[in-house]
C-alpha cells in the first residue's frame, strides 16, 4: 500500500490495547498512530488528515460508530474500516448506513485480508477523486491560462478560444481555417490543415510547428483530437520551448537524483538467517570506512554491529523493529552512534535487511542542545553583562567542542570591542585583547556586517548591538557547529537585552523617584507661591508685598531665611526679611560676590548649589555655613524694564534649588515685580501733580515730521492714540496744504500704513492716520507716562513732543524711551503742574472707563470729523461710511455714549470741570 505522499500509508488505529496489539500485526508501515476514544481519534484526525482510520466496534471511550458518524460530518470522504470484533449483521448495516468504507469481523478475518481490504478502501477513495479530477478536467481545459485551446468546426473554423488563445496572437480575424492564420510559417500550415483534416476523420494526431506573428520565434506542440459525441475539434497548443527547458531542468534534476542515490549516508546491508552478507550498499564507506569487499572479509554482521542487537524472537514477531540505537566502529576505529532498522524480508538469499542511520553528530547537537539547555536556566538569573559573558564561555566550549572560546562588548565610548570574558586557550591563541571597530578581523566583521563569520579555525558570531561571540579550534567549524553558536549566541542575546531592560527599568524607576520627590517639593514651593499670590492680592504698599513675601517664603521649613534689597550706591541695601539669620545681613559684605549682589549687577539669576565648596574662598560662605544655610537662590525682580531689586531665599539642604525649583522662583520673582509696578502706578495716579517734559527732535523716524516734511506742512496729533490689533490708531490736524498733498505724501510714509480724511478745509483739515507699531506714545504709555501732545513743522524741520510723567514715576526712564526712538531728541524744559483732573476718583479717565472700545472710536471719529459742529461739517452717513457701518449702528453708538455721559452727569456718578 502507497499513500498519496509516496510514502507509506498514514493510518490512525481506534481501539484498546489487546485490539490495537491485533492490528499492528496486519501492517508492516511506520506511520501508525494510535487513539482510544472518539473524541481523542477526531483531534488527530483534525491535526493531521490519516490516508484511513481502522476503528474497533467497542471503544475504551466511546463507540465505533459514533466516531464513524462524527468523521462524516466533518470528513465525509475520508476512508473508514471497521474492525468489529464482536460485531454481527445489524451492526454491520448500521455502519454501511452511517458510511462505513469497510466492515470486517475480528473472528474471520486473517492480517492479510485486513491489511488487503484497507489498502483497498484507501485505493477506492484515490480512485473516486481521479474520477472527479478527470470530470472537471475538460472543462477546466478552457480556463488554463498556460495552454492555449481552440473549438473548431469540422472545417477548421474556430468556435471558441479561451482567453490564452486570443493572446496567442495579434489577429483578429474570425474568418477562415485556423491553418490559414498568419502566425504559422508557410512549410507548416499544410500540416496543421492534414492533422486537423485526420481528426475530422476521428484520429488524433500531435505535431510541432513554429509560430511567428512578429515575435520571437517560438516552437509550439499542437495536439489535435476530435471531442466526443460532438462534430467539434478541440485544438491545444503548448509553448514546447519552455517545455524543453522544463525537460532538461527535469532531467538535470533526476541526475542530481541519482547521485544523490548513489551517495547517500544511510547504509542497507542484507543478510540470512545466520548473519552472512547476501547484499551491501555500494556506500557503505561513508559510515563505516570499509570498501564492500572489506565489509564482505568481516563474515557477519555481528563483527560490525555487535552481538545482541536485538532479539530474533521480537523480529519475527512484528516484522520489523524500528530505531534501534547501537554504537559501531569504523575502519579508523572511531565510533559512531547509529539507528539501526532491521526488517524480515526474503530476497535473493537474505532475510534480514539492516538500514544503518549515522546519528553521530545528531547525538552531539542532542548533548550539546542540553546544554544550551541549562544555559539558557542559568542565563534567566544572571544580573549583568559580566555574569553572562562568564556563563556562556564556560558552557560554550562543551556546546562548540572548542576550547578557545571569548565574549567581546561593544564600548560605544572606545568605539570598540573589549573581552568581557575568554577561556585560557582562547588567550594563548590569536585572540586579541582590544578591537577597534576598523581592525580588519573576524569580530569586527562579525560585528559591524550582523553575520556570521568564519575564517578558519576562528568562528564570530554577533550578539546584536551588545558585541561578538568568538570560538577558536583546530580545524574549520562545520555547518552544525556554526547552527549551535548561532543558538548559543541567540540565548546570550536575548540575556542581554534582558539585563538591558531590567536596567532600563530600574534606571526609570529612580528618576520616577527622583521626579516624585521633586514634583513633591514642588508642590510645597507652589502652596507657599499660592499663600503669596493670594497675600499680593490684598497688599496695598511695596512694604506690605515685600514683608508678605518674606513671611510666606519662611513658612516653609526648607527656607531658612529670606530677604528683598534694593541696589544703592553700589551695594545692596536690605528692605525686608524673615526667618532665621538676620545676623547674617551684618556679617558679610553686600558690595562683593555674595548671591544677592551677583543676581542684581548682572540682572540673572543666581542659584549656589553648595554652599561647603570653596567656603575659605569667600567670607559670606563660611557665614552662610556658620548659620546652616546649604544652598542658595537669588532672583531679581524687574518688570517692564523697572528693577526693584533682588529676592534672595537661603535652604538648609544642598541642590535645593533645582531647575523646577529656579523656574518657579522665576515665575514668583515676575509676579511679585508686576505687584510692585501695579502699586507704583495706582500711587501715581493719586498723585495731583505731574512732571511735563518738552523734547525737540528732527529725526525723520518720527511718522508726523516724516510727513510734514514730505507735504511742506505743518501736522499735530488732534486728541490721543488708541491701540488696535494691526497698529496705532492716531487723529492728527493738518495746516497750510489741501488735504490731498497731505494724502498723497502720506502714502509714500514707510511708518504710516494707512491715511484717511475725516474734515477737509481749504488749507488743512483731519486725518485718521493708521502708524506702523511700534510708536512714540504707546512706548511712552508702557513706562507710566502720557504723550500730551506732538507738533511737526516743515518750517521748523523738527517735531516738539510734550510728556506728562506722573510721580513718582522714574524720568530717566522716559528720557530712555525717547531718545530710544529719536537719537537725536533734546530736552527743551522740565516743569512741574497740577493734573487738571479732580483727584477724588471723578476723572475724565473714570468716564472714558464706561466706554467700550467700539464706542470711544464711533464719537471720536464723529467729534474730528465735524459732526457735533454747528453747522455741521460732516453727515452721520460719511462717519458711519468711516467706520464701515450701518448709518443706523452708528446712530446708536452715539446714543449709548450720550446716555453713558448725561447719566454719569446728572447721576452724580461723574462731574465736569468747567
């Protein structure tokens, strides 16, 4: 019996043991595997399709005809025997009716009919799939796209082609005989035309013709025969150089076969019943060593297997004992580990016939695999690189049979390869003892190319990105050998990689510790910023911020102290403080290096990690220390260009201040500054004086000399500026030109973006002038002072600015901002004056306050433009047009802003000055 594979047939065997025991003896084929049960018989059928299933009627776990019923559903082609062994009529028409391949009685049925009546349901099902094969065959005939088919009439007339026939060829002509088409050469259409005319006559016939058609030749197999109950001709054309290739490639590889068969390893030997060679394998020397001569001078087969290779009685009674292991010498006297088939058989003498397997080096991989085994275990605990480099060496040198074996890692600092770990051989050897990545050696190579590498006697193999794994021996590594250390090297690896992780992990874990700690002193710094931004709120004097600062800082029980100064005639002078160390301030010097100094002269941050390094170098060390102050941090407070000193906050811990920390206290250090600004400025406007500052300048930068000169004009900013999103909104009132000179010059200002005419007279009028930022009176504005007016003359060649400065509010600053802008301003005068707003809180700034944006721009435009003149000098429809609105949106602006205004009058919310 042959299974579909060739080889012998799979066959899945259901019963108990004294069943199973009878069957095996029916069967001289290897591939047996046996069940107990139903359930057991369908999962390996499931996992592996048998060629049959031979199942007894009584099973140990379950019945035979369920599993026969459960097999049809699933495998109703599969074929099934039924071995009964205490079956009778109705139970075998019961398994006919469930779909029983076969049914046989235990009692009258000998092994060989059994093994006989298998092989027959076996043959029965291949015969029932060749008969559907061939069923489907012709129709499939037509969608073959390897071979191109024609139908033709009896005359050669083409009924129908498959898609691979009408790719044959370029023609499209459905007319006339298929000899009669261009793509065969001359010499051959008479042929195709006889060969088609015979099978017209019901004989088939094959030719070879060429076949053109513009391309390049091609030799093509026509097979011509007439179909069956049909008057139609089928045509099937093979391309037979291709086939030709396949033929000499198979005949090629039935070469290869053949000597492949003459070189085989396993060794066959026959002999009779007393032991005597009837036949020897002409291989016999490639296990063995001996010619068959020589094989045939040792008598027996005991002289070169040994005595008691198995048991006579056991052979004769199952026909053939499989994998029998036993140990040979060869003619070198080396031995071999081998697996031994022994089988009855009768044939020309012979009786028992022996296949020998060279398991040697089998034997060796399975020892050596063990031990790979045990390292792998060791590796699982290993800790670090060294303890693994150490482990594989010392397990290596039994799994590669080398004695001169070396573990080399990467140190990506060197750029090297440096041994972790390396056998004495290996040192005594041609190892080196460092390798630079551009050395030209097998570890380098192995290393940098990923691969395996083996000059010689040294074998490399790479360990990822970790290094190389090097084995030195005798001789050249074989392809076995090369496999395990790249086993070895796969293990050592992924134990690398392991401790890689781990450390990674571990790493993370203390800089999630680490970062833990901090966020929690963070958090503590933002409770006390939180006390003192809620303190802020509230403060109404620089005093009162500076002490609440103070206070809140010294809460904390990591600050021991905490102070704010101020820079005066070149040292610092304190303002407040609290905590512990107040001494401190009268014991060091605030004119040198110490912290708070540095941070104020060079208006960054200072921050000293420790206070100990270098304490004999500087005195405020040694009295910080003295005081326990470990670590230091000075930030200055400045605003807007505004300094109101240093913050300067003292730990008794070394690296308090870590870069968190330093940007918080940053944070802080800007909001106490913006407080302190916020206050100056509310203490300014109280104030009921103002210092007015008067500059000329006649630089060109600023946009109205810009203009008056370019017009030959003189121009004056009519009102104040307004700040929007693209610029400077700005009124200014033109004199001695039309309006349309002033316009036209206005366009060709680079810092005025924009110009338009809200009240033209004859000589002058109101424009609307859109500036570039940044401007004079918006900087002016940033620093606490207003610019009251500004006057351009072309006669003059020079703009006068005049600046209220609100006290105490600094002058130099705004001396700064102007000459900032225009290099070459001179201050004309300085005066002091009475603001000419009441300073009980009903100011003219109080009811502009009321005014949303929009409505300040609708009546300030109307009021330039002329409207609330009487006559007026502009309609409500061209302010409206102005501010690009409705006439009626515009009308209700300024009925807002009124009612705003008369309310706030006669309300008693707001008083006008006369």
């Amino acid at each position: 019996m042959t299974s579909s594979d060739t080889g012998p047939p799979r066959l899945l065997l259901v019963g108990d043991d004294e069943w199973l025991a009878t069957v095996r003896e029916a069967f001289d084929t290897p591939r047996l595997s046996v069940a107990s049960g139903t359930q057991e018989a369908l999962g390996r059928v499931r996992s592996g399709r048998p060629d049959c299933v031979i199942s007894g009627l009584s099973l140990p776990a379950g019945d035979g005809l369920d599993l026969l019923r459960a097999l049809r559903e699933d495998f109703p082609t599969l074929p099934v025997v039924l071995y009964a062994e205490g079956g009778d009529e109705e139970g075998a028409s019961e398994a006919i009716g469930a779909g029983v391949s076969d049914y046989l009685p235990a009692g009258s049925t000998t092994p060989a009919e059994l093994r006989e009546r298998t092989a027959r349901a076996i043959e029965a099902e291949r015969t029932r799939e060749e008969r559907d094969r061939r069923a489907n065959q012709f129709e499939a005939l037509f969608s073959d796209p390897l071979s191109a088919t024609w139908l033709l009439s009896p005359a050669g007339r083409i009924r129908r082609a498959n898609d691979a026939a009408r790719a044959f060829a370029s023609d499209e002509s459905d007319n006339g005989p298929l000899w009669e088409r261009p793509w065969w050469g001359s010499a051959d259409r008479d042929r195709l035309r006889e060969a088609i005319e015979r099978a017209a006559d019901g004989e088939p016939s094959t030719l070879t013709l060429d076949c053109g058609d513009g391309r390049a030749p091609t030799t093509v197999e026509l097979a011509v025969r007439p179909v069956d109950d049909t008057d139609s001709l089928l045509v099937t054309a093979v391309d037979v150089t291709e086939r030709a290739e396949l033929a000499d490639e198979l005949r090629r590889s039935e070469e290869l076969h053949r000597v492949t068969l003459n070189n085989m390893t396993d060794t066959v030997l026959v002999t009779d019943d007393e032991g005597r060679f009837t036949y020897i394998c002409p291989n016999v020397h490639f296990i063995f060593g001996y010619t068959v001569e020589e094989i045939r001078e040792l008598g027996t087969i005991e002289a070169l297997l040994g005595a008691d290779l198995f048991d006579p009685e056991e052979l004769r009674e199952r026909g053939v004992l499989t994998n029998v292991e036993c140990t040979a010498a060869d003619r070198a006297g080396r031995e071999h580990s081998l697996l031994v088939n022994v089988k009855r058989v009768s044939i020309q003498g012979g009786t028992t016939l022996y296949s020998c397997r060279d398991v040697t080096t089998r034997k060796q991989r399975e020892r050596a695999l063990s031990t790979l085994h045990g390292t792998a275990r060791e590796l699982l605990y290993a800790e670090g690189y060294g303890e693994i480099a150490g482990i594989v060496v010392s397990d290596a040198t039994d799994v590669l049979d080398a004695a001169g074996i070396g573990c080399y890692l990467f140190d990506d600092e060197e750029n090297s390869l440096e041994p972790a770990a390396t056998t004495d051989a290996l040192l005594e050897g041609r190892a080196p003892d460092s390798l630079r990545l551009g050395d030209d050696h097998p570890v380098g190579r192995a290393f940098l190319e990923g691969r395996v590498v083996s000059d010689g006697p040294l074998l490399a193999v790479p360990l990822g990105d970790h290094g190389v794994l090097l084995a030195e021996s005798d001789g050249a590594f074989d392809a076995i050998t090369e496999e395990l250390a790249d086993l070895l090297a796969a293990t050592t690896e992924a134990a690398f990689d392991r401790v890689e992780r781990e450390t990674a992990l571990h790493e993370r874990d203390r800089e999630l510790r680490a970062r833990n700690r901090e966020l929690s002193r963070l958090n503590r710094i933002n409770d006390v910023i939180r006390e003192i931004d809620g303190a802020l709120v509230g403060a109404e004097t620089r005093e009162e911020i500076e002490r609440a600062v103070c206070d809140r800082l010294t809460t904390d029980d990591r600050f021991r102290f905490a102070w704010i100064g101020e820079f005066e005639d070149g040292a610092v002078v304190p303002r407040e403080w609290a905590g512990e160390g107040r001494t401190y301030l009268d014991a060091v010097s605030l004119e040198d290096d110490e912290p708070a100094v540095r941070a104020i002269r060079d208006e960054e941050p200072v921050a000293v990690e420790n206070v100990a390094e270098g304490f004999r170098e500087a005195p405020w060390r040694a009295a910080a220390l003295e005081r326990g102050y470990q670590s230091i941090l000075g930030v200055p407070l400045r605003h807007d260009g505004f300094s109101y000193g240093v913050l300067t906050v003292y730990a008794d811990q070394a690296n308090a201040f870590d870069a968190m920390a330093r940007t918080v206290f940053l944070e802080l250090a800007d909001t106490i500054a913006a407080a302190l600004t916020a206050v100056k400025q509310r203490n300014a406007l109280l104030n009921e004086t103002v210092t007015e500052l008067e500059y000329e300048t006649r630089s060109e930068p600023c946009p109205l000399l810009a203009l008056a000169l370019a017009a030959d004009c003189e121009v004056a900013l009519d009102g104040g500026v307004r700040r929007v999103e693209d610029g400077v909104l700005a009124f200014v009132a033109v004199e001695g030109v039309p309006l349309d000179r002033v316009l036209a010059a206005a366009g060709e200002t680079v810092a005025i973006e924009e110009a338009r005419a809200l009240v033209e007279r004859a000589d002058g009028g109101v424009l609307r002038l859109r500036l570039a930022p940044p401007f004079v009176a918006t900087r002016l504005a940033d620093r606490g002072a207003t610019l009251r007016s500004l006057r351009a003359s072309a006669d003059r060649a020079s703009a006068r600015l005049t600046v209220d400065v609100s006290n105490p509010t600094d002058v130099r600053t705004v001396d700064d901002v102007i000459t900032e802008r225009y290099p070459d301003a001179t201050l004309l005068a300085q005066r002091e004056r009475d603001r000419s707003e009441r300073a009980d809180g009903h100011t003219r700034s109080a009811l502009l306050d009321r005014l949303t944006d929009r409505q300040l721009e609708a009546v300030r435009l109307a009021y330039h433009s002329g409207f609330y003149e009487s006559p007026r000098a502009c309609s409500g429809e061209a302010v409206a047009d102005a501010l690009d609105v409705s006439p009626s949106a515009f009308y209700q602006l300024n009925r807002t802003v009124q009612h705003k205004i008369f309310g706030a009058l006669f309300d008693g919310y707001f008083t006008i000055e006369a």
